[in-house]
C-alpha cells in the first residue's frame, strides 16, 4: 500500500522547474468525469486526487491477486468512502460569496493562416463576426482568445485607436490576449506572451504570460546558457513574465491565465491567495486539431477551478470555450472548429480552501515517505562497511 505514495512522489518532483515541467498527462485528470472524485483536489490539489486513483488501482490488483471477498469489499469501500466524501465537500460551492459577473465568451475560430499573416481588419472580421451573435445582450465583460489582438496595444497609440474604433458600438470591456514588448536600451528588447483587461482602447490591466511552451515558445535554460539563442529550432523568443496580476471590475477581482499555464496548480494558487475571485483562461489551441489534446486541455482546467473553488471562465480561438463552475461542473462547452459566442453569469468567491492555504501538502509529504523508504531499502546509508 505504499506504492500510491511512491507514484505520486515521482509525479510531483520532475514538475518543480518551469523550463521544462510539462504535468499534462496525471492520473487525476483521467477522473474528471467522475465530480464527486476529484472534489478532494480543495484538500490536497491534484496530487490527492492522483492518489486517490493509484490507491484504488493498488486495492483492486491486490483483490484480484488475493481472490478473497473481504480485499473486494475493500475496494469498493474505499470507492464508495472517496466519492461520498467528495460529493459532500462540493456542497454549496457553486453559490456565489458576493455578486455574480455576466461575462461573455467569443470563439472567433480564426483560421491559422489568417491569424498569422492576415491583416487587422481581416483578423477583426472573425472575431466582430463572432461578437455579433449577442448583440443586445446584457454583458458585463467580454473575453478574446489568446493572441487575438494583432497589434502590440499597450505599446501603439495607432493601436489604441484601431482597437477603440473596432469595439466602439460594444460598451462592455475585453480580456484579450496580444503580444507586449519592454525596450531594455536602444539594442535590446523583450517580447512577451501577454494578455490584458482593455477598456477604450487601452489596456488598465496586463498580465506576462510566465510558464512557456519549451521548444515551441523558447528554448529552455537559455537564460542560464545565453549560448543557446544562437540555436534556431523554429521556436520563439518569448521572455517569461514574473508579475502575479490580480485585475479588478466594477470591484470584482479577477486574474488571466494563457495557454497551458493551466496545467500549473502553483501558478493559479499565487492569483488566488492574491485575491483573485474568479479566473480566466485564454488559450489557442486550434494547432491541435481534431485530436484528444483539446478535450484534455480543457479537462484539465476543471482540476483548477475545483482546488480554489473558483469559476473559470476558458475562451478557445477554436473551442473548447466554457464556463467551469467551482464544483468542476462544466456549463455551454463550445464545439471544436465553430464560431460562435456564449455567455453566463458566474459566481464570485472569496474563501480559500485548504489547497490555496497549505499548497503541496499533501505531495510534500509523499515525498517524505518516497525518500524515507529509499533511505530503507538502501542498506549501505545506514549500515557502513567494516
């Protein structure tokens, strides 16, 4: 019964970096179709919630090897105690702590050519396209898609005057995604990944996307080894951003998330211990094409919302745009390669759950117990040689 503990010792501890961590493929997000399973990822993240299902597995081996009825009855005990208990710590947590924000999502579905090489007004006319579906629509907030502004606004004042002018007959404000350059001197400049809340054609507030694609976004360790931006494999020359920005509406606090940046629970604990009330995730993802990736992205982003008991609101260039309630329940989810627009009032929650408190607790102290046991089974550390 010890190997649930080992399992999730070597899952956690390759994902501490950040130039290369990549924890897409955990055991937990296999289970998000079961909500009562995963609702223990408030207590102890997704670690415990990987856990869970190792320990199930472990359990359900040792029946089959034992064919016994008291190791059966085990399993399904322990089943039936996890999912119970995870349906009732998800009691409640969809009801809002404050007010409620309708927020609206737009899937513009702009093809990849057009996104790359197309000009401002040709990019504009995927998303007006898709914004025009709720015309007259009470909206509090609109969200764009990961780089859909085709312009460095917070740097462009002829920018500001296109982005002013394109979204003039809507009167509610956008979090979009474009990128943002930082001039260091004369010769030398960052690029970044970034995203913002943009009111009158300027951005109020703007967040630096910190956790890059490796080999699509930058070349990782780079910063450490400068020999390495002479190498050129296709990618990008992306700079990471080191700001947790937590936005603010109408008094409603809120922070971004781009891409897979949501395959970090660390990253959207710091926005919520900062005040973040409700999250948002732009992202691209039409390079993934109809393959299981786009399910999974957006799987993934459950696991976020359940650890915080916060709603996220998931804006996709191609699907799959949703509202993720705090429970992990998902409400509209778009369909893959349609343009189209949603929109939902989504509940505000301030509390904190033991996760956004305590962190990696629970992983932590699997990793105790993983190093302890390898203190034990190697003799030699604790027995010297005569």
């Amino acid at each position: 019964m010890l190997f649930p503990f080992i399992a999730v010792a070597i899952d956690f501890l390759p994902n501490l970096g950040s130039s290369i961590a990549f924890p897409w493929c955990l055991p937990a997000y296999t289970q998000t179709f079961l909500l009562p399973f995963i609702q223990w990822a408030s207590i102890g993240g997704t670690p415990l919630v990987s856990w869970g299902v190792y320990m199930v597995n472990a359990l359900l081996l040792l029946a089959i090897q034992k064919r016994k009825l008291p190791y059966t009855i085990g399993v399904l005990g322990f089943l039936s105690v996890w999912c119970i208990g995870g349906a009732l710590l998800s009691i409640g947590v969809d009801k809002s702590e404050g007010d409620t924000i309708r927020i609206a999502i737009f899937q513009p579905n702009t093809p990849p050519d057009v996104k790359i090489q197309g000009s401002f007004p040709e990019r504009m006319r995927y998303i007006l396209q898709s914004m025009s579906r709720l015309k007259g629509e009470h909206i509090d907030m609109g969200i764009l898609p990961e780089s859909s502004i085709p312009c460095m606004i917070a740097q462009s004042k002829w920018c500001e005057r296109l982005v002013k002018q394109t979204f003039s007959s809507y009167p509610f404000p956008l979090v979009a995604g474009f990128l943002h350059r930082e001039v260091e001197n004369k010769y030398r400049s960052r690029i970044y990944n970034a995203g913002g809340l943009i009111q009158d054609g300027k951005v109020v507030f703007l967040y630096k996307k910190h956790y890059l694609v490796p080999f699509g976004e930058r070349l990782p360790f780079d910063d450490i080894f400068p020999a390495l931006k002479r190498i050129d494999l296709g990618q990008g020359r992306f700079w990471p951003g080191t700001d947790y920005t937590v936005m603010e509406y109408k008094g409603i606090r809120f922070s971004m998330f781009i891409c897979f940046e949501s395959i970090f629970p660390r990253l959207i604990r710091r926005f919520v211990n900062k005040g973040a009330e409700f999250l948002i995730n732009i992202t691209e993802d039409m390079w993934f094409g109809r393959t299981p990736a786009p399910y999974q992205h957006m799987e993934i982003a459950r696991l976020r919302a359940v650890e915080h008991r916060r709603c996220v609101v998931r804006c996709a260039n191609a699907g799959i745009s949703c509202f993720i309630m705090p429970s992990g329940k998902v409400i509209h989810p778009t369909k893959l390669f349609t343009q189209t627009a949603i929109v939902h009032s989504i509940p505000v929650r301030r509390s904190h759950t033991l996760y956004a408190r305590l962190g990696d607790w629970f992983a932590w102290m699997c990793v105790i117990i993983f190093l302890f046991i390898l203190y034990k089974s190697l003799p030699f550390l604790h027995h010297p040689q005569p």
